[in-house]
C-alpha cells in the first residue's frame, strides 16, 4: 500500500490539514476528509494521483470535529461507492451533524462558514462503527482502529501494520512540517488529560514506525515526540490551573499561555512567524477554554 499525503490548503496556508491518501491494487482510501472549505482541493489531490471518485471505498475518520470530518457529507454524494468509518459515539453526529453544528457555532460563531463551510449528513447506510484493535479493509490492504480518548471521547487512530503508519488525527498532538515542537490541540469541551497520556501510553504499546498528525505530515521520532506531548501537556494544565488558582480572567490566562508557548517553539529553533500557522490548527484562546473547562469539570467531580 502507498500513502501519499493530500495538503487541503486550509484558509489558503499550506501544511495545515491533511487528508491521507491510501493507494492499492483493488481501489483508494481516504483518511480524514477536511472542512467543507477544503472539499475542492481534496478533490482534486484525488484527481492529481489518478484517482477517480469511483475507485474510493473507504473513508476513515479518526473523529467527527468540522476540520477532520465536516466534508463527509458532501463527499458521500461524490464518492458513491465509499463507506465511511468512525467511532460509535461519532456515528450519530455524521448521520445528523446539527447538534456538532450548534455546538462549533458556540465556539466559532460568525466565523462557521469562513472556517468549515456546510456540513451534510451522511447516509446510516453508508457508515460503519469500528472498536478498539478492530479491522476494516483500506485499499486492499487493512487498518486497524485504536480507540484513543483525551483529544475527544469520540477518537480513533489508525495503523497500517505493513509500514507501521499510525494515523493519529489530534491524538499526537498538532507539529507542522520542519519543526520539532508539538503543540496540544486542547479545546473545548472534550477534552480529557487523563485519558490523553493514557492514549499516549497506549499509542507507545502499539509502537509504530511513524506518527502521521492530520495537523500535519510524518514523524520518525515518535518516542521523542510523544514524551514531549506528554510534558507539555501536563505543564500546561499545572500552568493554568496555577492561574485560575490566582484568580486570573480567561483573557489573561489565555495571554500567558500564548507568550508561554511561544517562547517553548522559540527555544525549540521555530520562527515566530509558526505561531500563526499552528494557531489555524488549534489557536491559544480555545486551547486555554478546553483546559480551564477540564479543571473546573474535574473540580465539579471532587
């Protein structure tokens, strides 16, 4: 099997969102399709590797949030022989993605369309549930889906045993092309750190060659890459349940952060100007929200 990677151009800035493109000898596989936004690039990397809408049959997703599932609607009008996969909690929001609608236009209100554009339903009959460590066919060859909670409740990742490629959607964290630095994607309102290092640990027992982000490439150092995920994800939550503890506004918490993490990707040889193509991918006002929401929910718990 080849895999080639399909770059969605997202808000016109290359290496951002990724949609992974599985070559075999009996057909093509899709992983991830993207916003709305994106579809007609996505299309056409279909169309760049000779690829026809006929010959995808399957469409995984690793979970349903509008950046890495939001043009599945779309693309099961176009792709009439593809079924889409996806975890059971994420199967209702693609068979009816209004309640996933309402709850982005909270965060991402009057900026819906410009970011992820319309997101369709996709047919019952076209989808299928997968488990932890079960597999499903991938042009010609296998997947096998990983059942990896922290990002979201809802997240799969895949491995392709031949080559050891492990699909990691935002499990692995956000670490653009070049660079070393990995940045949490922590947004609201799932998120959960406890499972998150517990996917960690689970993704270092799977042990595969390679971590393919959807935000975004291909990385060989995945014991390097996971530990420091891990870390900075702990740092992170110390850090703002520190400033919460201080009695700290949102805003501030938010500011801290930012001058927190970028001063991280610095001493890690970034430019500056990175910041801003990481933020496409997870912005540090949402991060702080996701975090300071699992704080307060864990408070709750007691």
């Amino acid at each position: 099997m080849k895999i080639e990677t399909i770059d969605l151009d997202f808000m016109n800035t290359g290496r951002v969102v990724a949609s992974f493109l599985l070559l075999g000898e009996s057909g093509a596989a899709l992983v991830e399709t993207g916003p709305t936004t994106c579809l007609g690039r996505l299309t056409a990397g279909l169309k760049e590797h000779g690829v026809s809408h006929e010959d995808v049959r399957q469409v995984f997703l690793t979970h349903i949030h509008l950046d890495h599932a939001g043009a599945s609607g779309h693309l099961s009008e176009l792709l009439p022989n593809a079924t889409f996969y996806v975890h059971e909690v994420g199967y209702p929001h693609l068979v009816d993605p209004s309640k996933l609608v309402k709850s982005a236009t909270r965060i991402y209100g009057e900026r819906m369309d410009e970011l992820w554009g319309e997101a369709r339903p996709v047919p019952e009959d076209r989808i299928v549930i997968l488990h932890d460590k079960e597999e499903a066919e991938a042009a010609g060859g296998v997947l096998v889906a990983h059942d990896t909670p922290g990002h979201a409740y809802h997240h799969l990742a895949y491995l392709e045993p031949g080559s050891g490629a492990l699909f990691t959607g935002d499990v692995a964290g956000i670490r653009l092309p070049g660079q070393s630095y990995i940045r949490p994607p922590t947004p609201p309102p799932e998120i959960d750190i406890e499972a998150w290092v517990q996917s960690i640990n689970y993704i270092r027992q799977i042990g595969p060659d390679s971590l393919w982000p959807t935000h975004f490439g291909t990385y060989e150092d995945v014991e390097r890459h996971l530990a420091e995920l891990e870390q900075r994800l702990q740092d992170w939550l110390l850090f703002i349940e520190g400033q919460m503890d201080e009695g700290a506004e949102r805003e501030e918490i938010s500011d801290q952060l930012k001058a927190k993490g970028d001063a991280e990707m610095l001493a890690e040889g970034a430019d500056t100007a990175e910041s801003g193509r990481y933020d496409l991918a997870g912005s540090y006002s949402m991060l702080t929200d996701g975090i300071m929401r699992y704080v307060a929910r864990r408070r709750e718990k007691g």
